[in-house]
C-alpha cells in the first residue's frame, strides 16, 4: 500500500518535477510554491494511510508496529507527557481500558496492581481511558483524599482513540492480554482476572480464554451484517443458555423511530429472573398488584438450578445464566408480557405460571390507640434513605419504600404488606437492624405493628414443563 502510495504522488509531480529541471534559474518563488503543493499533495495522500492502518484486532493477532510506536498521551502521578510503548515490547501487556463513570474498573485497580507486583520485569500493566485528562485526574485525587496514600498505580493512558479502535468495546471494564511476542492471548472480563491465568500468560500459552466480544444492543443479538436491518426485519427471537461476557446483566427495551415498543432484550440472569424481568413483574403491574420476590415459588427438586442465592453468589454456576430477546415487525403496545411468557415455556423446558396462593404475611399497619401522635405526612412526598446490608436508617420514608426495603431483608421471611392506608411520605426516625425483633421494635415507636395474617395473593410460580398441570385458579 505504501509503495503504489509514493508512485501515485511522483505521477502526479512528474509535470512540475520536469518543469522546474527546464528553468532551473527562474523565480525561487515558483520553487517554493512546487514544494508547497508537494507537501500538500503528500499530506493528503497519508490520511488515508493512517486511517487505513488501524484494523480491528482479535485472539492470536499479532499488533502493528504502529502500536509501539505511537505516541500517547500520558498522565502519572500528577504529570502529563506523551511516551511510546516501544520500551515494554517483549514484555507480557494486560491493557486495562476503563472510565471515570465505571465503578467495577476502579474498583479493580488494586488487585490487578497487586497481582503484578513483583513481575515488573515480565509484566505491563497499562490503563487505558478515552476520556479527557481531567475525568481521570478526579479519579486519582480521590483515591488520594483518605490519606491513606495510593491504593493503585496512579498512571493511566487518556484521551485515546487508537487503542479503542485496535480492540473496541462496548462494556468495561475490559481487559486485553497481550504474550512476549506482542499477540493478542484473550480479550476478558474482570472474572478471568486470576493469577494462574496470569500464569499462563507468563509462560507463552495463547488462546486459553474465551474471547469477550461485545454486543450492541441497539441491533438484533448476533446477527450477521449480510442479513436485512432491524426495519425490514419481519421477525426475531433468541434464547440462549450461559453467560455471554459480551454482554451486560440487565433489560433493555426497543424503541422504533417514533418511540414505540418493538420488543425487549433481558440478559445474562438466572432463569428466574429471567422471567420477572421479562414477564412476571409486568403482568403484576398491569393488574395494579407490586412483586415481590417472596411471591416466587419454586417446584423444583434443584431450585439453585434456576435461582442463585446471593449469599453464596460466588458459587452460582455461569452456565445457568440465560439470556432471551424477541422483536416485532410492527409495534406492540399491549401484550408484550404474556408474549415473552409465552416464549419462555417454550423455549426454556420449564413453566412459569400465575396463580392464586394463600400466603403467610405480616401486613403493616398504624396502632389502634397509639402512645404517640402517628406517621405525620410531609409537605412534599420526597423521601430520603440510607441502607447497608444489615442497618437502615430514615428521617424520612414513603410507607412503599419502607415495605419494599423490609421485603429485601433475608432475616424478614414472611411478605411484608401495607395495611396503614398512608399514601404519602411521612416522617420517620428508623433505625432497622438485621433481625425481626428490632425491626418491631424500631415500628412501634413510630406507633406502626407488623401483625400476621394469611392472605389470598397472586403468585409466581416456576416448575418443570412436563410436571405441569393447569391449575383451576390460574389467570
């Protein structure tokens, strides 16, 4: 490319080159303006040659020169400079690309730092941000602001556009793994951040990991370029079982060009959370009841197989994560719930259904004859809270967020109901421990009881597609 390049250019001189040998004593000024044009000439022919350099890169890659090469802004313990990598090459490279915004990548710092201690001359681990100088200076300095010194190596890569294009990404943090020989050994997540695969980078093995490849969620999941645009698409679904590392946890809704429901996207979740987020919530809130994840049953021999203890969440398998996504040619407004529903017993071989359960409660209600005065609205309906895992603490609650927060507590089996009758945020001094007693205890003081009762509700019920019968009391 280079060479046909510098041919194109000397034909295009050729005419002034042969011109200025025929009148060597004319005006220097018509020399200089020869150079000029040149130059321009030159210049214009290498935009697209830097352009064209920079070519998406994937496992067993080998970089381009360019990469050690280029330039890049720097900023250090306080100092900016432009510097190469040229002085790591025949070193193994992690590239940590991160942002100021992404919580999980800062928060990673001090263990990737740490697993590289002490392998300085083998190891690089470099980190890398699109964002301007300022943004990752605010990082640094609040990592400062404890006192308690650096808790990582405060030295980053800013402003870059080059190593973003080499490996492009959608989710961070993303880490690209780089052996002696300047390949590319995996593309990951923070998940395969583990000192024995550090190890194996270390001595030379390449393609040891899964290689993350970062979806856009914007465009139906996984299909190729060559197939019609999501506008002549008549219709699409997929349902998949695993982690995808390409992909973030979570529901995302399609919109078309004038803002109507084309379908729905949830990913990366157990399979019982599969189906509250893609049905059972919203066929909850279209009948005017909130869901709560104590109405979920689970018929199962295996329920860890479709539902992951957060307590023990480390030990959650990653191949019992699923992922489902449907779209629509036309717009749908209504339905889109049982839809997905639908779907899913279809697809997953197993049945989720909606029925109608007795249900032991403890409802929420105001004291007959209370000591004190009780709950007084506020004169606006703000309400501000601050939790932790095993203390709340309140000047100020809705009645709804009050129930939602006891309905989260593991150490509170039964549902929480509302029974008080207050719609508006009212004024409470709580201070919510982690056990029932104290949770009673910290009520009646603001003259509110939790007492027990058995109530007929709707429930979520998920069991094996064979084991299924049609219940009587199924909506």
């Amino acid at each position: 490319m280079k060479k046909t390049t510098i041919l194109s250019v000397r034909a295009v001189l050729w005419p002034f080159m042969n011109k200025d040998k025929r009148a060597r004593n004319k005006d220097k000024g018509t020399k200089l303006k020869a150079y000029l044009l040149i130059a321009l000439l030159l210049g214009v022919f290498a935009i697209p040659l830097k352009a064209q350099e920079i070519k998406t890169l994937r496992v067993g890659d080998k970089v381009p020169e360019s990469f050690w090469q280029l330039q890049h802004h720097i900023y250090e313990k306080g100092k900016s400079s432009k510097r190469a990598l040229s002085n790591y090459k025949g070193k193994a490279i992690i590239l940590d690309f991160w942002a100021s915004w992404c919580a999980s990548c800062i928060s990673g710092f001090p263990k990737l730092d740490s697993m590289a201690r002490g392998q300085e001359d083998k190891l690089k681990v470099i980190k890398v941000s699109y964002e301007p100088k300022e943004l990752v200076q605010k990082v640094f300095d609040r990592d400062l602001a404890g006192g308690a010194g650096a808790s990582f190596e405060h030295s980053t890569i800013y402003a870059d556009t080059y190593l973003r294009a080499l490996f492009p990404n959608k989710l961070l943090p993303h880490y690209v793994w780089l052996n002696t020989e300047g390949r590319v050994a995996a593309i990951t997540t923070a998940r395969d951040l583990t000192k024995v695969n550090l190890q194996l980078l270390l001595n030379g093995k390449t393609d040891f990991l899964l290689e993350k490849a970062d979806q856009d969620l914007t465009k139906p999941l996984f299909l190729s370029a060559d197939l019609p645009t999501h506008n002549q698409l008549k219709s699409y679904s997929i349902f998949f079982k695993g982690m995808f590392d390409g992909l973030s946890q979570g529901v995302k809704n399609h919109l078309n060009e004038k803002g109507e429901l084309v379908g729905k996207t949830i990913t990366n979740l157990p399979l019982v959370e599969l189906y509250e987020a893609a049905a059972i919530s919203g066929l909850f809130n279209k009948m005017g009841m909130p869901y709560a994840t104590k109405l979920r049953y689970i018929e199962l021999e295996e329920p860890n197989l479709v539902a992951k203890d957060y307590s023990q969440a480390r030990n959650f398998p990653l191949a019992n994560y699923y992922s489902i996504s449907k779209r629509f040619e036309t717009p749908i407004n209504e339905g889109l719930e049982e839809v997905m529903l639908e779907e899913l017993n279809r697809s997953s071989g197993y049945h989720g259904r909606l029925e109608r359960r007795m249900v032991s409660c403890l409802v929420l209600k105001t004291l007959a004859n209370p000591k004190g005065s009780v709950p007084q609205p506020l004169q606006n309906d703000r309400a501000q809270i601050d939790s932790a895992d095993t203390k709340t603490t309140a000047q100020a609650y809705t009645i709804k967020q009050l129930i939602n927060r006891l309905n989260i507590m593991p150490q509170i089996s039964p549902l929480v109901l509302d029974g008080t009758g207050i719609a508006n945020a009212v004024k409470l001094n709580l201070a919510i421990t982690a056990n029932l007693t104290s949770v009673r205890e910290a009520l009646q003081q603001q003259n509110l009881i939790l007492v027990a009762e058995n109530r007929e509700l709707l429930v979520f019920v998920l069991g094996k597609q064979e084991q299924h019968v049609v219940n009587s009391n199924k909506l």
